[in-house]
C-alpha cells in the first residue's frame, strides 16, 4: 500500500512513512526497494547521480540504510548510527 501511495500522491518529491518499530523501519524501507526492483526503473526514487550517493553510501554504517540509499530510499529510527 505505501509503494502505491506514494506512486500515485508523490511521486517526484520526498514522503515519509510512520511505523513503529525500528524493525519495521527497515522491513518497510526494503519492502519499497524491492517494488521499485520489479518495476522498469528500479531507481526511480533517486534524483541525484548515481556515482554522488553511492560515494555517500560507501561512509554509511548502517547496512540497512547504505543498501536502500542508492535506490533513493532512506530511513531512520532512534537507534540508527549513519
């Protein structure tokens, strides 16, 4: 639902989407990743070049953030350490 949502309500600017748990954070952020994946254009969240976020990807600590990052793709949550 939120992949669809956010396709048909924002699809060029930034959306956030609320969950509760820190798990779930990174369930939902990889869940995104994998509908773009299945669509034609499986980065079509980022709107920046590729080589910028992968550069800013490779200083990330956070597995679950530097795997979702390139696809434009982010998330946070209280115990996150970039």
């Amino acid at each position: 639902p939120c992949y669809a949502a956010i396709l048909e309500h924002s699809p060029t600017k930034p959306a956030l989407i609320f969950v509760s748990s820190r798990r779930q954070t990174r369930l939902t952020a990889l869940d995104l990743i994998a509908y773009c994946a299945s669509d034609d254009n499986p980065k079509q969240f980022l709107h920046m070049p590729e080589e910028e976020i992968e550069a800013i990807a490779a200083t990330l600590q956070d597995r679950a953030l530097r795997d979702t990052i390139v696809f434009g793709v982010a998330l946070h949550h209280a115990g996150l350490h970039a």
